[in-house]
C-alpha cells in the first residue's frame, strides 16, 4: 500500500503458526467501521502455511503489509511492526484473535475525548476454538491518570496489563520495545509506558476477543520456564512500588495474586514438586501475612488463600481449586 504519513492506527499482528486463525483475524480488522488504518502482518518464521496465507490477504487488500522474518518470538515480531509503522497510534493484536467491528472506532474515539490523551482502553472477553463470542458497547467513558488505571489492573477491576484491548500514541514507541526472548513480554513492557503517560481514557466496552488454547501459557504445565514469571512480578512490583507509591497496597495485592497462583499450579503438578520455589512464596505469604491480612486492599478471595496457606498447603490447595482461582500475568 502507499504509506500516508497521515494514517490514524497502524494495526500489528505478528503470527507465528495460526494458519487456522490468521484470515479470520485480518477479516475482523479489515471489516472494522473504521477504515483509517493499515495493517502490519509480521510472520515470525512460521512452519506451516501462515506465511502464504499473509500473502494472500496482502494482494487481496492494500492495506496490509506482510514482514517475513525468521523467527524470534512475539516482542521480537512486534518490534519488527513497530518499526515498519507510520500510524499516528498503534494497536496490537494476536494473530489466533478477533476484535468487533467497531473495535478501532470507540479506542480511536477514546483517545481522542481530550488532548494529550496517549492511552485508550476497553475489555476483552475470552471464548473458545468451538464458540462465538459476545461482546458489550460502551456504557461510560472516563479519563484516568496511570495511578487509578494501575490501580484498577492490580485489583482485577476490568483492566488488565496486556498489550491487547489498547491503543497508543506511536509517540510512546520511540523510547519502548517489547523484550526479545522473555515470556510475559506485557507485564514487562505495559506498567513501564504507563508510567510515562499523563491520561489514559477507557470504557466498559468488551470488543477484543481472546481465543484460549490448552497451549497457551496460562494452562502451561508447570516448570521452569512458567515459574518465571515469579521473578517478573519481583521486578515489575519493585518498579510500581517507586513509581506509584500512593497504591503499595494495590500493587501488593497483584504480587500476592501471582505468587499464591503459581503455588497452586505447583501443587497441582505434585505436592513436593519444585521445592525451592515452594519455599519462596511460602516465606513471601508467611513473613507478609500480617500485613496483608489487615490490608483493606487485599481481596477477601486472596486473604482465604493466606489463611488457608497459613494452616498447611493441602487446604490451601483443596480452597484454591474448588474456587478456581486465576490470574493473567
């Protein structure tokens, strides 16, 4: 396509084996009732016939450019969007998802309710291989500072850290790229341009969608790899603690949820699996526990847990799993 220097989003969508999901991603884009967009489409090295079929939606549609690269990963093929992106804001999307029609029209519109407005936001809902799912039109509208939307991130309260459901000022991008070879690229890369933004606007709009595989990290079986995220939250709590510290409460609560969910996908593997990492968010809950317990801003969900913990790790186990428990990271 012709690069208009005056294109409002540029929309990346870096894919890496989706050949199922890919034309039904880039359909969803491609129908959105807003049309000043292009479409960067980044196969990341894919193995089966992704690649082709990027091909294919490109000649079909001048708004598409297709990036082969070898593969590196989803920061890497993101990075690689970026930098080929002439939008005024960038939208990500994951290459297996689907967005609403009007999905680009109420972020555009979000971000633009106010000048210096660098962030909008809606929701997203989740929805499996085999069904359809339903998402909401906007019922308010509100512009927030980075401290109450970290806020309501750390509470679960209907936004979370990902780089989906989002639009950003291009602007942003000049002093941020998503970490190559890390798993939990969002948690380390989200709070971060936060910090350095002013205004945010979201909505309650639920426009994204979220396919959920087995494979995905969130039902990967636990290891090594999974358990790092344990070292993310260490770092990413350390850093919202200096930067927000009106919230240390709130950021707590997402460092107690993270700790206490990878213990039970430990238990689940095997009670006397993973001992060290048994011991280090045993000794977080135990030597926090009176703190957190009194905090206002712990959820009753999370101070069950803890005190169940607290007790032994078996009835910790049997609460956290008949309750279902979960968390994004």
């Amino acid at each position: 396509m012709d690069k208009n220097i005056f294109l409002k989003i540029s929309v990346i969508i870096p894919a890496y084996n989706v050949e199922k999901y890919i034309e039904k991603c880039v359909n969803s884009i491609l129908e959105q009732s807003f049309s000043d967009f292009e479409i960067l489409l980044v196969d990341d090295g894919s193995k089966d016939n992704t690649p082709k079929i990027c091909d294919e939606l490109a000649n079909k549609d001048s708004r598409i450019t297709v990036i082969h690269k070898e593969n590196g990963g989803l920061s890497d093929a993101r990075n690689a969007g970026i930098r080929k992106s002439v939008g005024k804001y960038l939208a990500f999307v994951d290459g297996d998802d689907i967005v609403d029609k009007d999905y680009l029209q109420e972020l555009y519109r979000l971000i633009t309710l106010e000048d210096n407005i660098s962030v909008s936001i809606v929701g997203g809902v989740a929805f499996g291989e085999n069904s359809k799912p339903k998402g909401s039109k906007a019922t308010f509208s509100k512009v927030a500072t980075s401290e109450e939307i970290v806020r309501k991130i750390c509470l679960c309260d209907d936004i979370d850290h990902t780089a989906w459901g989002k639009l950003f000022s291009a602007e942003l991008w000049k002093d941020f790229k998503y970490p190559v070879g890390k798993l939990y690229e969002d948690y380390l890369t989200t709070y971060r341009v936060l910090s350095k933004v002013d205004k945010i606007a979201y909505s309650d709009a639920k426009m994204y969608f979220y396919i959920q595989h087995n494979e995905s990290i969130m039902h990967m079986k636990c290891s090594e790899k999974t358990l790092a995220v344990l070292d993310v939250a260490d770092q990413e709590t350390e850093f919202m603690l200096k930067t927000w510290p009106n919230i240390s409460d709130e950021i707590m609560n997402l460092k107690v949820r993270v700790y206490l969910k990878n213990l039970q996908q430990i238990l689940n593997s095997g009670m006397d699996d993973f001992p060290d990492y048994q011991i280090r968010i045993i000794k977080f809950i135990k030597t926090n526990s009176g703190y957190l317990l009194k905090s206002k801003k712990i959820r009753k969900a999370e101070k069950v847990k803890i005190l169940s913990l607290l007790i032994n790790k078996r009835l910790f186990l049997k609460l956290y799993n008949k309750f279902d428990g979960s968390v994004s990271v």
